[in-house]
C-alpha cells in the first residue's frame, strides 16, 4: 500500500499508537488507519471531506465521523492529527478536538515541513507541550500530551465575517476556516461575479465554498432556486450561515462532485476547485465538466471560472460540443456551454 510521506513517517512511530483508542483528524488522503488497527485498541476517524469519509466507511472496524463539529466518541485517548493546508484550520480542529477530549488526551501531529507544521509547537502550548520526535522525507512527527483544560468550543466562535457589494445591493459572506477564501473573496470568483448571465430557474452553485455565488446570485434574481453543494462539510456549514445572515434561501448539503445530486438545473455555476491540500487535483472538476449535460434542463447552460493555465475548456468542448470564453483577465477565464 502506497502511502503519503505523513503517514509514512507515523509508520516509523506506531510504538506510540500502541494500545490506545486513536481519532485520526486533519488532511487525511489515504488509508493508513487501516494499518493502525494492528498496533491501536481502536480507530476513529474525525472529516470535513465527504470524498474521504465514503472511502473509509468501507472498513468495517473503524468508526468514521464525517461533519463540521466532532462529537467525542467514547474511549479516545490520542489524537493523531494530520496537518492541514491553512493554518487557521489546525487551530480551529485542535481547539475543538482538545474541549471535546479533554486533559490526559496524547496527541501526534504529522505533516509535510513546507505546510508550517513546525507551528503546532507554539500553537499547542496552551494545552501543553508538544516535541518533535521524528523527521524523514520533509515531513516531522510530533508528540504531546492535553495537560490544561481546554476552554469550551463553540463553532460559531469561528466563522468570520467580511462584506461584499454585489452591485447596488451588499452582503456579508460567513465562512469557517479552512473553507475557500475564508475571510476574503477571491480575485477568481470577483471576476465570475462580474460576468454573470441573467439567470433563472434553477441553478447550481458547485463547490459553494462560503456561499458567495449562490447567494449573489439570489441577490439579484430572488425567483432562482439556489442548491449549493460542496464536499467540504465546513463550506456546507459556512454557506447555511451566509445564506441565513443575509435571510436568503437556498439550498445547501455535502456532494462528492454528482454524487448525492438529484434533478436537473437551468444553470451550473461554478469556481471549481483543484487544490486539495498542498497538491493539485483535477479529477473532481474534470467529471463536474463531462456529466454537466447530464444534469442540465434542456436549453440549460454551464459558467465557470478557472486560472488560465487550467485547461478545462477541451473537457467542456468533448461534453457540450464547444466552448466559449465568456471573459478572460490575466489570471482567470470565464468558460460558457449550453446544451
């Protein structure tokens, strides 16, 4: 089994995991919890990602536990969190993992030398005291213990708030840490926003993120059925919030790309993402643009944004037929099809 160079250097500390009830949380990419099961009395896992929870629900003997807030399941006493890609996100799961486990609970941290992994050092500290152990293959093993009692978690501590004007009107986009363009909207999507068609009916925001296009988008044409889909349980969370800060309606749940979609649309809208962690996938957005016709009205119509150098508009030619650049700036194009 091929394994991240995370998982690789926890393999060469499993005496660590030995008897203990693990909880596996953070950037989680492949199935190392499996090879836990050995050496731990247990294996739980904590995800945001709905991609990574289906895989993993597979194995029989591991309890996985997909959503934006860990409910503490009983018997965890260590931790073993992969460092995530945003900084503000390993804050935000170490505060809630360590109210919800408590003091006496370990914890290893292992990820990749270029994210700041190095961070968790000071970033511990009011729990306790965490030390390196371990370093191979650019990545570091830490370990530590919760000696202080955590303060209460309370998820709507962590969203933050900023404005955005969408013409003559405003909103204020909400968004949880680690969500896409957490705390500031994106050049890409500005443009996107900019460049928008009239729009009716019903209309997809794929991989909503906060919520920005779905809601401007109900902004401006208020008799749209908005449904935002991401598979980011924190962007599912942060995109319900926008849409009820600004008493909007929509529609909002976790989807694997199609996966959990139902119906047809009049329109896709999309800034589909390609970054998963530090590394770059296309698979998602490339079966987004292949299917897309399969989940269109007749007559309906795709809109996306991507970075110039992505070249999506091949996949969107194969599945529609052609392909338009609606816009284009010195980062971003605005690709259109209708079927």
């Amino acid at each position: 089994m091929s394994y991240t160079a995370p998982s690789q250097i926890a393999a060469r500390q499993l005496e660590y995991f030995e008897g203990k009830h693990v909880l596996l949380a953070g950037e989680l990419e492949d199935t190392f919890a499996t090879e836990l099961e050995g050496t731990a009395a247990s294996i739980s896992i904590f995800t945001t990602n709905l991609a990574y929870a289906n895989q993993m629900r597979r194995y029989e003997n591991i309890n996985v536990q997909f959503g934006e807030s860990y409910q503490a399941t009983p018997d965890v006493d260590m931790v073993l969190l992969y460092w995530p890609k945003a900084k503000a996100e390993a804050e935000f799961l170490l505060a809630m993992l360590m109210a919800q486990l408590g003091t006496g609970t370990e914890i290893a941290v292992v990820g990749e030398n270029r994210s700041g992994v190095k961070s968790i050092e000071k970033m511990f500290a009011p729990y306790g005291r965490v030390t390196k152990f371990d370093s191979a293959r650019r990545c570091s093993f830490y370990w530590g213990e919760c000696d202080n009692q955590p303060v209460s978690f309370s998820l709507k501590d962590w969203y933050k708030s900023y404005p955005l004007n969408a013409g003559e009107q405003s909103l204020t986009i909400r968004s949880l840490p680690g969500v896409f363009s957490h705390g500031e909207l994106d050049a890409g999507t500005q443009l996107l926003l900019d460049n928008l068609p009239t729009l009716k009916g019903d209309v997809l925001d794929f991989g909503c993120g906060a919520g920005v296009i779905g809601s401007v988008i109900k902004l401006r044409h208020p008799n749209t059925q908005i449904t935002m889909v991401d598979i980011s349980a924190l962007a599912v969370a942060s995109a319900q919030e926008t849409l009820r800060f600004n008493n909007l309606d929509g529609e909002v749940y976790a989807s694997d790309v199609y996966s959990n979609i139902e119906g047809k649309f009049d329109h896709i809208v999309s800034n589909p993402p390609f970054h998963a962690g530090l590394k770059t996938h296309y698979a998602a957005t490339e079966t987004l643009l292949e299917r897309a016709p399969e989940y269109l009205n007749r007559a309906g119509d795709l809109t996306i944004v991507a970075n110039s150098f992505l070249r999506y508009s091949p996949f969107i030619e194969k599945a529609f037929g052609h392909c338009e650049t609606a816009a284009k700036s010195n980062k971003f194009a605005i690709y259109h099809a209708s079927k």
